[in-house]
C-alpha cells in the first residue's frame, strides 16, 4: 500500500501566464478590514489588493467570514442590524465605507451574484430586462438582453420562452440567469458568492466557463469553498482561515494572498499547505 | 418464559394504565372545547337566520324606514345600509395606505428598536375598546361640531389602522430577503426596491388584511353611537351629516316596542353575519393563495 500523498489539485494550464502585480492596475485596495457582528468580529484584519480584469478567488473553510468579507465590498452588509466595520476599502482610489458615500452608488458600479439562486417572479426577458430599465439604460432592450443571456451561457436554453417564468427555470438555469441580471446593467466588478455551491457539475462548468470568458470586460470576485473551481477559474487566489482568541472568540483572517499557481503548488504558510492539499483538520 | 411473556415485560413501565387515563381525559377535553368553539357560532348562525330570514326581502335592502307606521307599508333599512356603505369605504380609504406605509417603514426601513416600540403600540391600540375610539373622536370632532359619517368613518379607521398594518408586516415579513438582496445587488435604489419588488408579492396579503379588518369594523356599534347615530329616516350619502348605520340601526330596532321593528333588526343582523362571514371566508382564500404565490408553489 502505497503511503505517498497524492495532490488533490491539479491546477490547469490554460490560464495565461499573469503579468508581475506592479503592472496590475488595482480595482481595491483593502486595508486592515475588520468585520464585525453585534460586537463578534467576523473577519479581522484583512489586507490585499483586487486587480482589474482577473478572477480573483476567496477560499477557506466554512466559518472564516468570506461571504461577510466579499459583501463589505459593495456594502451589502449595510442592511445587517448591528454590522460594523472598521478599516479602508478603497474602489479605484476612493474610500467606499464611508457613511457619506452613497451604498447605491457603490452597488451600481460593483454588482453581486448570490449562493442561492434568486431571480425575480417575473418572466427570464423581464428579469434581465428590469434592472436595466429602472437604472437608466432604455435603448436596445432587446438587444441588451439577448447579448446578457447570451454571455452568461443561457440564450439558446431560454430563447423560445423568453415571456415564460424565471421560476419554471432549473436552479442552475436560474443562476447563469442571476448572473445574466447582474452583467446586463454593466456594472465594473462582479461579486459572486459562492454562484456554483447548489448546482450540478455541468452548470457549475457552464458559470466557469461565462467568467472566463467575460473576465476581459469585468473583474470576477469569487467565494468558493471549492478548491478546484478556485484552481481552475481564478488568477489570483485569498485563503482565509479561522483564528481563536481567548474566551472563545473566532473570526476569519487572510492567511495568504498570491497567484493562484503559487497558492496551490507552493504556499508559502502552513496553513493553507494543508487547506489545499486537503489535510485540514 | 414464551415469546409473549418476555415482550411484556420488557414493555411494562409503571403507571401506565393511570398515564393513559390522564392521557384520554385530557384528549376528550380538548376536543370538547373545539367542539364548543364551533357550536357557539353555529348557534349564533342559528338562531340568528331563523328570527332573520323571514323578514329578509328586497324592502329591507331597497326601501326607508317608515317611524311608528300604523299601517303595513312596505319599509326597511336601505339608510343604515347605505351608511354602512360609505363609512365603511371612507374609513377604508383612510386606514388602507396610512396602514401600509406604516407596515413599510416597520418592516423595510425601520431600526429594530423602533419596530419592536412601535409594533407594540399597534397592537396596544388594536386592544383599545372600540367605544374608547368612539369618546375620543366624539371630543375631537363632535363636540361644537355635530356628529357626521365621516367622523364615523375616522373611528372606524382608527380601529382598522393597527389590523391592516399588523397584517401587511406578517407578508412583508414573508418576502424571502434574497429577493430584496437581488435588486439591492444591482443597485436599485431602497424604495424602488420596496415598491417594484416587494409590494407586488404582497398585495392578495394585503387584501387578505383589509377584509378582514372591514368585516371586524362593519359590525361595530360603540364608536358610531357617539359620532354618527342621530339620523332621520331618508337614505344619505353624504358623509358630511350623520348617517344611519346597521349595527346602530340594530340596537334602535332592538329598543322599540314594535316587533315588526324586532323582525327587521334580525334580519339585519343575519345580513350583517353573512357579509361577515363571506369576507372571511373570502380573506382566508386569498391569503392561502397569495402565500402559496409568494413561496413560489
């Protein structure tokens, strides 16, 4: 019986080969982001910068608050009861956190793609359609939405039925139709959390597929608890881990933070050697 | 030892003959007194159809009343029906949007320390005695003023305000988050968001609350009798005087000496029953379906 540890990631080699970080132009630049609930931190002390038009992954185990980080970057967590934060978000150079800034503002420039499926009771054209109409952008409608539907890998699934409800859709069908939403009002930077968590492999490839395609355009910010995917979809890739402080307090911290080749083949910390290579306790 | 006598004494346990008669007693209890809780509407429906409906007819709905008839014209209660009407639908239009605005701010924009205040005061003055209602409106508005239909019709309003926003926050309350994460998401703006995306999953909820609030302030007598009870016998529909209404023409039918009077006042009431008992009915329709719409079956 064999005893050697085989690699569980096997990271593919289709991705170009990523410019040095200094050439990057930066989207955020998070410095020392603390998240906290009622009083419990959830994320401390967080730090790193987003770079434009690449895939950027969040990993980690459940619990290490990277679904409460990525939504502090388009201020989603506003709407918590008892959420604060302390530290800098900064979006092309502009602090975002303050209370002087407009969260509406900022969520039109950084959309975001939820864990579960969520469309609206209304029909797929409607759904894509919506958004846009209430936000501004009133020619080519159709067109819009045709090229939305299109990108996110559903136009020839829906073409026939456009006027038919969102909710006969099947739940992957309902997220690249979410993903549709969110990329049809042009935003800059998407956010997904978690988009693939509750689908099935083939419309898990099919959104991994629409980001590698559609990088070139946005800026892809993605929580997965999915190794794999963060190997196989994203550039640069975060790994968040847990911290226990006395009396058992625990939040999630930023362990490391590199491109995704190096995370998964060289990791330069203990920790996310053994995240990665499975032998998390 | 046979197969029998081992299971039964692996399954004795002390007491159980007591236990299970405690069990049985308790059990026939409860189900008495659901069975009471039916049988005392039914008496009610009872009792009430059989002393109404033979004086049920068109005149009650079509003609006026006719005070201390000596002869047998035909005569009923068309002024306390149409009173009804229009300060029920006054009251209704007053409580509607005052009631979900209040609902909205609860439930969509309000801190919770303000929801948890303010939501016990509705449900403080949902348990305010209606004819509490009735004193106050009557120094309100009354007093120096006379009495009118639309005085009514604010009392009245006042009782349906708490129960037509309790009732909007528990569907709001129903709306999944996600959806109101979605349209946050693409930076739709908070009240777009409330009045595009949430309000329309609410409306058969909304509706739901609204009958029944109207069929819980239709039958309502304490606050009119201050406000609106002094009235002749000529249909009006003008709610600037007072006007007749059925619960207060009910209780005047009740004090006469006539028992023509009597027959037309149980006739009224079974009227008033029955619109009741359809609203709720109805209510209890629309909301299981408006539910079922909004969990997405």
């Amino acid at each position: 019986m064999s005893t050697t540890i085989e690699p569980t990631v096997r990271v593919e080699t289709r991705r170009q080969p990523m410019p040095p970080r200094e050439r990057l132009e930066q989207i955020f630049d998070i410095q020392d982001l603390d998240a906290i609930y009622s009083g419990k931190p959830a994320v401390k002390g967080v730090t790193m910068e987003v770079y434009k038009n690449l895939v950027t992954a969040i990993i980690g185990p459940s619990g290490c608050g990277k679904s409460t980080y990525i939504r502090c970057l388009n201020r989603m967590n506003d709407l918590i009861t008892g959420f604060t934060q302390t530290g800098t978000i900064r979006y092309h150079g502009q602090d975002i956190c303050g209370s002087d800034v407009d969260a509406v503002a900022v969520r039109r420039n950084i959309g975001m793609v939820f864990q579960r499926p969520n469309p609206f009771p209304k029909s797929i054209h409607d759904n894509v359609a919506w958004g846009m109409k209430v936000l501004g952008i009133r020619d080519d409608i159709n067109a819009r939405v045709e090229r939305a539907l299109t990108q996110a890998a559903l136009w020839d699934e829906v073409k026939d039925r456009l006027k038919a409800s969102a909710l006969s859709l099947s739940g992957g069908q309902q997220q690249r139709l979410c993903i549709a939403r969110a990329i049809a009002v042009e935003p800059d930077v998407v956010l997904m959390d978690e988009p693939a968590s509750a689908l099935d492999p083939i419309a898990t490839q099919a959104i991994e597929e629409l980001m590698h395609n559609l990088k070139s355009e946005y800026t892809f910010v993605i929580v997965t608890h999915n190794m794999q995917q963060a190997a196989r979809v994203a550039d640069m890739t975060a790994f968040f881990s847990i911290s226990h402080g006395g009396e058992g307090q625990r939040w999630g911290e930023l362990v490391e933070y590199d491109a995704t080749e190096k995370i998964f083949t060289a990791p330069s910390d203990k920790r996310t050697e053994d995240y990665v290579t499975g032998r998390f306790g | 030892m046979s197969a029998q006598e081992v299971q039964r004494s692996v399954l004795r346990v002390e007491g159980l003959a007591r236990r299970k008669a405690v069990n049985r007693t308790m059990e026939l209890l409860a189900w008495v007194s659901a069975l009471i809780a039916v049988a005392i509407l039914g008496i009610v429906v009872y009792s009430v159809a059989r002393r109404g409906l033979p004086a049920l007819n068109l005149d009650l709905l079509t003609k006026d009343p006719i005070p201390f008839s000596l002869t047998n014209q035909p005569q009923g209660l068309r002024n306390a029906f149409v009173g009804t009407l229009v300060i029920v639908s006054l009251a209704t239009l007053m409580a509607l949007p005052f009631g979900i605005l209040v609902a909205i701010y609860l439930n969509e924009f309000a801190p919770a320390s303000i929801r948890n205040v303010v939501t016990m005061v509705l449900d403080i003055l949902n348990g305010v005695p209606a004819i509490v209602i009735g004193i106050f409106v009557f120094g309100l508005f009354v007093v120096g003023h006379g009495q009118s239909g639309w005085a009514g019709s604010f009392a009245l309003a006042c009782l349906m305000l708490p129960l037509v926003a309790r009732s909007t926050m528990e569907v709001l309350a129903l709306v999944p988050n996600s959806l109101r994460e979605a349209s946050l998401g693409l930076g739709v703006a908070r009240w777009r968001t409330t009045l595009s995306i949430v309000l329309p999953q609410t409306i058969g909820g909304i509706l739901t609350g609204t009958v029944l609030a109207v069929a819980r302030v239709a039958g309502e007598t304490a606050p009119l009798l201050f406000v609106s009870s002094f009235v002749g016998t000529k249909t009006s529909w003008n709610p600037l005087h007072a006007l007749q209404s059925i619960p207060v023409a009910i209780f005047e039918l009740s004090e006469s000496p006539d028992p023509a009077d009597h027959a037309r006042a149980w006739a009224a009431a079974f009227v008033l029953l029955m619109f009741i008992l359809f609203a709720s009915l109805g209510a209890r329709w629309l909301a299981t379906r408006s539910r079922r719409k909004i969990m997405g079956r």
